[in-house]
C-alpha cells in the first residue's frame, strides 16, 4: 500500500512537470490591436427619424425682441460677418429634452454678427439663439437673447479682439446666462472669420429658412445631390 501511495505522489508531481513544461512552451498571445474611439455625434445616440437641417447659419427667421432693452439701431459694427469654430467630438453627449442653452457639443458652431442682431448656429444639434448686441470700442455686449431663462434682463459683457488673419477672441467680463454656459460657449475658442462671400452667398440646394427646412416646402433644384 505503501509503495502505491507513493506511485501514486511521484504520478502526480510528473503530471504537474509536464503541464507547467507545456505552459511555458506555448507560443505567447499576439498583441491586442489599438481601438481608435471616436464619440458619437448628438444626432447619432438620439432618436431617429432625423429631419435635415439646412445651413441657418445666417438665416434671421425672426429678429430679436427686446425683452428689457430696446433693440439697437441697424447700423454696421466693425465686427459684422460670419464666424466660425469646430469643437472636437470628446465623450459621448448626453441626449436631454431639456438642456441648458449653449452646451458645448462637439461640431461646428457659427457666430453671426449683422447690424445689432447675433446669432449662435450648431447645425447638429440644431442648436440656435438670436438677439441683440453692441459694440463699443474693444467691449462688446449681448442682450435680449431668450436662452437667458434665469431673468431674460441678462447682458453679457467681453472684451474682444480680432487679428490680421481674422481670429476673434472674445474675453468674459461678466456673463451669467444659461448658467454660464453662454461664457463658457463664446471663450472657449477664437472664432474664425469667413470670407465675405461665404456669409453672402446661399447655397441653392439649402432650404432658404428653416420653415423651408422643416415643411420641405421650397423650390429645390433639381440638380440637388439627395442628402444622406
């Protein structure tokens, strides 16, 4: 019996031998291959079915109401013209019915400055807000903006500065609307002038407004490419 057991032991510890023998000898895993992530779009983790949106980046549907302020006189800034930023697509957007206004989704966003009227465009979330601003020599002043919920009275002031290659960069000097985030929105990168002829001229195969947009209803060409 003796001599059984101890068969039995020395089996065993020649078993372990040869499994840990076959384990070290194996050829080693390949690595893993790098995953390149690249967050959704707001208009990819919502609801389908998605409308098409035109570029409205300059289409004034409705002009501003002067809420607390009288609307300024339509007379030209030294700052009139389109501008533009792209804000890198970092994490993934958080779908809301309800935001708070000027949340920095990545895309591209458009700053309009025409006569007294703003503008905020994101054509992917189909983000926009209209109302008033002043320029008086290096401040610059929005007002009457309805994304200014907590008290519609709310004037955001800046300084700004634009340089030779048309680079605006707008500084807060005091701004709470929308929390904050309307602050946070318009410092958080210069923005970028278009040509003038980019801010003039319509692309015909874009709806003319966003009532065209919406209700489909408008004279598109017919040489118009479908839109994905």
């Amino acid at each position: 019996m003796k001599h059984t057991n101890t068969w039995l032991i020395s089996s065993l510890i020649f078993g372990v031998m040869l499994l840990s023998a076959a384990c070290s000898s194996s050829p080693a895993a390949p690595p893993t291959p790098a995953v390149t992530y690249r967050a959704p779009t707001y208009a990819e983790i919502t609801p389908g079915p998605h409308k098409v949106v035109g570029d409205l980046s300059t289409t004034i549907d409705f002009p501003p109401f002067p809420y607390s302020t009288p609307l300024p006189p339509p007379v030209a800034s030294s700052l009139d013209g389109l501008y533009y930023k792209v804000v890198p697509l970092e994490g993934t957007p958080v779908p809301c019915k309800r935001c708070a206004g000027y949340r920095l989704e990545g895309g591209v966003w458009t700053l309009y400055l025409n006569k007294g009227i703003f503008k905020v465009f994101q054509q992917d979330t189909d983000f926009e807000a209209v109302g008033s601003f002043v320029v008086s020599g290096d401040h610059i002043t929005f007002f009457n903006d309805p994304y200014c919920e907590e008290n519609l009275r709310m004037v955001g002031t800046y300084t700004w500065h634009l340089d030779a290659s048309g680079s605006l960069q707008l500084k807060v000097i005091g701004d709470p609307c929308s929390i904050g985030q309307r602050a946070k929105n318009l410092t958080s990168a210069p923005w970028i002038k278009k040509a003038a002829q980019s801010s003039d001229r319509r692309d015909p195969c874009q709806p003319p407004n966003r009532e065209a947009a919406v209700s489909g209803h408008w004279p598109e060409p017919s040489n118009c490419q479908p839109q994905p």
